[in-house]
C-alpha cells in the first residue's frame, strides 16, 4: 500500500510494509465548490461583532493589514485586495496603507519571496509593504504589562498607530496557542522581542493548556487577548480556513476575537479528530510546503500527534527541510539539547524571565521526547545539522516502518498526511 505524505511542494509516497494494518488520519471531505473570491466577499459583507470595514473606514487616514510570514499557506492574494479596495472606496488614501508582515521574530521575507507571499502583483504597486523587525527598538511603541500573567506589551508602531487594524491569517491547530489567526498574528505575530520571548519562555511553555485546540485556560491565549484590550480603537480579522488541498472553504471577517472563535469552531470540524485509541507506530509529516522548509519548523509535526502516540512508541516523520535547519539560535539551542540532554535542558532554562530567541522550539521537541522514540526523514538536512535534532535518523521509510512493527509486536499503524494540520485524539 502506498501513500503519499505532505512534503516539500511535490508530496512524498511512501510504500508501506505489506504487513502494516493503517489507520490514515485526514480532514473529512470539505465543499470547495464556492469560489475563494466569493467566501472573502461573503465575509466581509457580513462582519461579526462590528460594523462594515467600510463604516468603520469613513474619515481615516491610515491602515495596516497584518498578513502572515511564508511559512503559512495563507491565501493573500485572494482577499488583500478586496480589503484594500474597500479601504480606498471609504476614503482612505492608498499612501495611509500599509501591509505589514507578521515576522514574529523569523526572518523577513524579501524580493521574490515577498511577492510569492503578497499573490498579488496590485498590493505591491499600489501600497506600502514592510516587514516586522521584532528586534528594531524604533519600530515598536511599548503599552505596559498584561496583568495575568506579566508579560511587558511592545507592538510595531505602524499597526498601533493606525486608525484601522485588520489581521489576517489562517485558522489552524498551534501546537502551543491552540490554533492560529486571528489574536496571534498580532503578538506574537508584530510584537517586539521581549514579549514574544517572555510568553515563550519555560513558565509559559511547560504550562499544561499551552497545547494544541486549546484555548480556555492556554496562558498564550490569554495572554494574546489581553495585549487585545490595551489597543486604542477597533481592531479587526479576517480569517481564512483551508481545506487538505489548500482550498479556501471558509473565511470569518469582524472584531478581531469574535471573529477569530467563529472561525475556530468551524475549523475544529476537520482539524480536531477522535481516534479512540493510542499507537506504537505513527507516521506524519510536516504538513509540506511551506511549513516544511526548516527542521526547526518540523518540531510542530512531531509535537500535535502526541494524543494517540504511546509510551515508548515511535513517532516517524518526514520533512523537506528545503531551507535547512533554521536560525543560528535555534542551532545552539539544539546544540545544548544535545549536549545537556533533555532534562540538563529543560533545568538551564526553568528560570529564565526572558527565553533566548527560538530555544521554545527545542523546548517543545521535549513533549514528544519524554513520551517515545522520534525518527527523521530529511534527507536533504546533511549529517551536520542531523547531528542537531536530537532524535533518529531514517534512511528508509518502509524499512522504519517495518523495524517498529517488528519491535512492538503490534502491525497497527497511524498515518497522518498532513502532519500538524490534523490534530489526533485517542
């Protein structure tokens, strides 16, 4: 039995050992019949919880759309336009709009990237496009400190300053925030280096709500909708759900968490699956292109099957690794995990105020560590960043296969293939 996985932009088939019993985890079916120009008009022609973008645009000078870096599928092209148009129509001067990539704190996209990301030739030539520098001191105005949970608030200054706000996203599990869109493209999407680093450090991370399809309870999530109220005026969302084959199928436009929840709850019809049961053999991958260009990006792959993966299982996951390995802190990062181990690891950052910059990531590779066996196909990542993950290396997907069922006595296999996207529940 073959089948083929999420990976790079081409998929990955896989030739199962003849004696392996799959159980393929994979989105239900969705209608993606409807146009994606008409489910974008259909959400902004109906905002939730606030009036129409073009009442709210009457007399403003400024704009900024948030949009998502390149390692989300989001369709931009499809909806940045609209909204600039309807922007325009209500008087906004085109020179008072900006689109700002939510970086975080990865690295800008650029040139042909950027245009890759932007899907749109018009955007560009028609409004100001800029990247978020989290570490720009100049670009971010500071608004105190959340009261729960003592996170210091520094948001870029083009977004906060603006008179209209709109983030825009996609709507998918997150292995820490629960699921994406919406709250999180603003922080830590346009947040500044400090409050990204301080609700990614142990104390926020280790938190046991801090998961995947969790939001009540998850400090992230608080936290981000906390940040929500210290922000002057109404801030917006538009946010867009995608189907296994990366059709748009559904997209929630209004106040940015009403809005945001409505699209979680459809999400949660896919993307959240009932299993019944755990696995000693799981095979995954990193959802593909673009998510898959880096292992450091491969860490949300290995983390959102954990609810079916049993004790002293194995957990096998593919990824492209097209870019590599990621950050240079994310390499010492890992270089540490593999020098200390997991718990040296764990115990050198427990106390930290402030993480460095991408050691959650390597952090969150300790969840799947403590529960099984992690084993990697990349082939394209080289022996010397291999070295760096920490986990097994595979050369042969069928033979892999073949070894777990063998040493667990058990042929039952899970097969998720679209990774992270799909989120298994025993």
């Amino acid at each position: 039995m073959k089948i083929e996985l999420a990976y790079g932009q081409g998929g990955l088939d896989v030739e199962l050992p003849a004696q392996a019993i799959a159980t393929v985890l994979r989105k239900p079916a969705m209608d993606a019949s409807r146009p994606a120009a008409k489910i974008i008009q259909h959400a902004l022609d109906n905002p939730i919880g606030t009036d129409s973008l073009g009442h709210l645009a009457q007399g403003a000078k400024t704009a900024c759309i948030l949009i998502c870096d390149i390692t989300r599928p989001v369709p931009n092209g499809e909806f940045l336009q609209p909204i600039i148009r309807r922007l325009t129509e209500a008087g906004v001067p085109a020179a008072g709009i900006t689109v700002l990539v939510a970086t975080g704190l990865h690295r800008p996209n650029l040139d042909d990237e950027l245009e890759e990301l932007i899907g749109d030739p018009w955007v560009q030539q028609n409004v100001r496009v800029e990247n978020h520098y989290a570490r720009d001191e100049d670009s971010c105005v500071h608004l105190g400190v959340t009261q729960k949970h003592s996170v210091p608030v520094g948001l870029n200054k083009l977004f906060v300053n603006a008179e209209i706000k709109i983030a825009t996203g996609l709507v998918e599990p997150h292995f820490m925030a629960g699921y994406s869109g919406g709250r999180k493209v603003i922080a830590p999407g346009v947040a500044h280096h400090e409050t990204i680093r301080t609700f990614h450090n142990a104390r926020f991370m280790e938190h046991p709500l801090a998961s995947s399809c969790v939001l009540d309870g998850n400090p992230l999530h608080e936290t981000q909708l906390e940040i929500m109220r210290m922000l002057r005026g109404p801030v917006l969302s538009l946010n867009t759900v995608l189907d296994e084959h990366r059709n748009l199928v559904h997209a929630t436009y209004g106040e940015v968490v009403e809005s945001h929840l409505q699209a979680v709850e459809f999400a949660r019809g896919s993307c959240e699956l009932s299993v019944g049961r755990e696995f000693k053999t799981i095979l995954t991958s990193s959802a593909g292109y673009p998510l898959d260009k880096t292992y450091y990006q491969t860490v949300k792959g290995m983390v959102t099957p954990l609810g079916i993966l049993e004790d002293g299982g194995d957990l096998i996951i593919v990824s492209e690794c097209s870019e590599g390995f990621g950050s240079e802190e994310f390499c010492n990062a890992q270089r540490r995990l593999v020098e200390l181990g997991p718990e040296g690891f764990l115990d050198s950052i427990a106390e930290k105020s402030l993480a460095d910059v991408d050691e959650w990531q390597t952090e969150m590779q300790l969840k799947p560590m403590r529960i099984g066996k992690i084993k990697l196909f990349a082939p394209k990542l080289g022996p010397d960043p291999y070295s760096l993950t920490g986990v097994e290396p595979v050369e042969n997907l069928t033979d892999s296969i073949a070894e777990s069922i063998a040493r667990h006595g058990d042929r039952d296999i899970a097969v998720i293939p679209e990774g992270p996207y799909v989120v298994p529940f025993a």
